[in-house]
C-alpha cells in the first residue's frame, strides 16, 4: 500500500480507508487510481461506476437496485410474450 500511496499521492490512510469502505473516493482520487491501475475503456468505466456508487446514499442505491430489479422482471416478461 506504501508503493500506490507514494504513486498516486494518496495517503496510506485514505487508501485503508478506501480499501475497508470506510470512505468514498473522490473524483481526483478516482482518477489517480485508474491512471495507477493503468485501467482503460469498459474496465475504467465500470471502476468509475462503483466509486461513483460509494458516495451514493444508501437510500438512492435502494431505490436503484429496486427499479434494476423491476426492469429485469418487466423484461423477463416481455421474452416470455414472444
């Protein structure tokens, strides 16, 4: 953890707490991190998806996954008619 704290100049105590969930990236972190990584395209994007949803209050990711999942069974549905 020392090596990706000294890269990307982020503290090894941020990087813990990034690590444990104790706390969210933020945007510039975000970035640094994919650069570190050497993350790019669809693998880049879907890092950027899960930071972005770790600051997202637990309520809205409720009601996300609550619409997802009514989405899915609306579609399932909609195989089945053909």
């Amino acid at each position: 953890m020392v090596q990706v704290a000294t890269r990307t100049g982020i503290s090894s105590s941020v990087l813990s707490r990034l690590r444990t969930g104790e706390r969210a990236p933020t945007a510039s972190q975000v970035k640094l991190l994919l650069k570190h990584l050497k993350l790019a395209g669809t693998d880049a994007a879907h890092f950027h998806d899960l930071a972005v949803l770790a600051r997202t209050p637990g309520e809205v990711r409720e009601r996300l996954a609550q619409a997802e999942a009514a989405a899915a069974e609306a579609l399932d549905g909609r195989r089945q008619l053909e």
